[in-house]
C-alpha cells in the first residue's frame, strides 16, 4: 500500500491512497497478475454509513469486509491504514485471542470504531496510538486544520512513533508504504523513493487531488497488486475511488 | 524502464481518471447503522454475492492447492466460527448478516475479515 496525506499552501488537507493486496496468493502466469488481488477488484464499494439519514462516515472496502481500510469522516478527519509486516505479527495476536485473552483489538474493526466515533483529529490519533491491537500497523491520519497530518507506527502494543506535517521543517506531507520511515525499505520493494519523488516533482503549490492520483499513478507505486486507488478530501468530505489496473511491464508488488 | 523494478517518469494528467491504467468507477451503497446488525450489510451482500462466492472460491482452491486433502478449508469451516461470538458488538453480528445474505459458511467470512491479521508475517 502507499498512503499520502498532504497540505497545500491554503492550509488544506488531502488524502490518497493505493490499496495493494494479493502478495504471493496466486500467480496468474497468462495475465501475469495476481489472482486473489484481481478476484478482489470487482468487490470494491464505497459504502456511506447513515445514522439518523445522516452521513457518519464514508469508506472504501470490499463487499464482505466489515472492518475498514479507508474512510472519511466528512470535515473532520480522514483514515487510511497499511500493512507492517513483523515477526511479531498478527497470527500471535489471533492466537492470544483464541486462546482468551483479548485485550487487543483487530486492526480494521479499530480503524472502523474511529471513524465512527471519534469526534476530532486529536481524539482519532489518541485512540489509533494507544489502544491495543492483534497486529502491527501503520496507521496515516489527516485532519482538517494546518499540521494536522501523521503517521502513526504501531506495534501490538506500542505506539512506537508518530512522524507529523511540519511546515517549519518543509514538510508539507507525509508518504508511508509498508516499512518503518526511519529505516530504508527492502531494495525490492521501493515505493518509497518514487512516491517521494513525485511529490517533491509536484510541489506543495500544485498538490491537488488530481495530482496525487498522477502520484498514485506512477510505477512502482501502482502495481501489480494494486486494487484501488481513493482520494479524500476533508474539508469537502469528497471520497472518490478507481479501481486500477498496471499494464505491463509492472512491477508485482 | 523495460528490467526490474519498472519504474517510470512521475507521471502527470493522469486525472480525470482514464486509459490502461484505469479499470473502472465504484459504486456507491449505503449501510444504514440504525438497522441490526444483522441486516445492515444484506442489499450491498445481494449485489455482491456471486463476485464473493467467487473470491472465496478462489481462495479455498488456494488453500486446497497448499493442502489437498481438504482439511485446511475443512478448519476454517469448522473452528472459525466460535472467533464471532468473541468480537465486540456490532461485529459479530454484522458477520452473521453477511453470512447470511452471501450463502458461505461463517468461516469463510470470518477468514476474509481477519485476513489482515493473518498477513502480517
């Protein structure tokens, strides 16, 4: 996966994400695809989740998946989480819950419950750092005032960092994939570099929407397990999403 | 960049959304939270079923790939589902509603929404 939150000069908040799921769950060799990840593509939806005839939250998901990947919660914060991988993954995590002891919870049930209570940017990333979970997870959040955009790096237990939208220090977004922004990504797998690199090419003056999907448009950062691509905007409470495709040559992951 | 890792130019007007890259518009669907549980997810489930039952297909033929005696799939079917009663409310309710409305076991569904925390290793 690769998530972008980002402020353009006016102070406004935009969110964009790649969601990638599929990694070694079947090799099509004819499409050259992956299977699970093209079986999921048609189950995309955009749900708005209603109480009262009102818009509580709105998200991207897969029909079937009742937890959330991606959401909105229209004027006051957006929501996207991504895979960590560690040893200490979330089968100890499913393991400890079987065997009764469930003090964590589960990632995309907690990403949910945020989005449909949490009532401002603040009370969001308080609850995504502190409460326990079953797995490791990178979880990125923006908000609807100037700064107001993070990286929360969990483990099952721990909030291990919190990397923010500085603008003193020039940076006017924060970009995650699926390793540790202060380590350097696996060699074969660097979406990093070129999705930093696009940005940069952007320019905090020009970010839009409709670049940050050029952004998310850009191989390796679209692959080849790359479902859909959704962009957020927090202040119109715009959800928009594609389902994508990576022609060849294209990188798997 | 015609080797590994195919990277490319920053790509620039890619928006409106369109061309090889583009595979298509999702639809939209509500979910009302005034509804049980149970039944919050059943119009979206209806529409969706036959690509669900697909899906899981798939994956059981996966899993029967990696174990072909079947006792993989014949786990998730039979130890899963004790996982719904478990969860929080409205959760396992919500399951069993999709469940339901898709026709696959409750293992199966179960599966699919925990996957996450089966892939992190």
């Amino acid at each position: 996966c690769t998530s972008i939150v980002a402020e353009d000069p006016k102070g406004n908040l935009f969110h964009g994400r790649n969601l990638d799921f599929g990694l070694f769950m079947g090799w099509d060799m004819k499409n050259r695809s992956w299977i699970v990840a093209e079986q999921l593509k048609p189950l995309v939806v955009n749900v708005d989740f209603r109480r009262n005839n009102q818009t509580v939250f709105k998200s991207t998901t897969f029909a079937g998946y009742i937890g959330m990947l991606t959401g909105i919660k229209p004027n006051v914060f957006t929501l996207t989480m991504n895979e960590r991988f560690s040893l200490d993954g979330g089968y100890i995590g499913i393991l400890e819950w079987i065997l009764g002891q469930r003090k964590g919870m589960w990632m995309s049930f907690l990403t949910r419950s945020v989005l449909e209570n949490a009532t401002s940017y603040e009370v969001a990333k308080t609850r995504l750092a502190q409460t326990e979970l079953l797995a490791p997870a990178y979880f990125i959040l923006g908000g609807n005032q100037t700064g107001q955009g993070c990286i929360i790096t969990r483990s099952r237990l721990l909030s291990l960092d919190i990397l923010e939208i500085d603008l003193k220090l020039g940076r006017w977004y924060v970009l995650e994939t699926n390793y540790d922004h202060w380590k350097a990504p696996l060699f074969l797998d660097d979406r990093r570099t070129p999705g930093m690199t696009c940005m940069n090419k952007t320019t905090q003056t020009n970010i839009t929407l409709k670049t940050m999907y050029s952004v998310l448009s850009t191989k390796p950062v679209l692959n080849k397990l790359t479902t859909y691509t959704t962009l957020m905007d927090v202040s119109t409470g715009n959800l928009e999403s594609y389902i994508r495709d990576c022609p060849n040559p294209c990188m798997p992951w | 960049q015609f080797i590994p890792p195919y990277t490319e130019d920053c790509r620039a007007d890619m928006y409106p959304p369109k061309g090889p890259t583009f595979k298509g518009r999702v639809t939209w669907y509500t979910v009302d939270l005034d509804l049980h549980p149970s039944k919050r997810w059943m119009p979206l489930i209806t529409d969706k079923k036959a690509e669900l039952v697909s899906m899981m297909q798939t994956i059981k033929d996966l899993a029967n790939a990696f174990v072909p005696s079947g006792k993989l799939v014949e786990m998730v079917d039979k130890a899963l589902p004790f996982l719904v009663e478990t969860l929080p409310y409205p959760f396992g309710d919500e399951l069993r509603g999709v469940a339901a409305a898709s026709g696959l076991p409750l293992g199966e569904v179960v599966l699919f929404n925990i996957f996450y925390e089966v892939f992190t290793v």
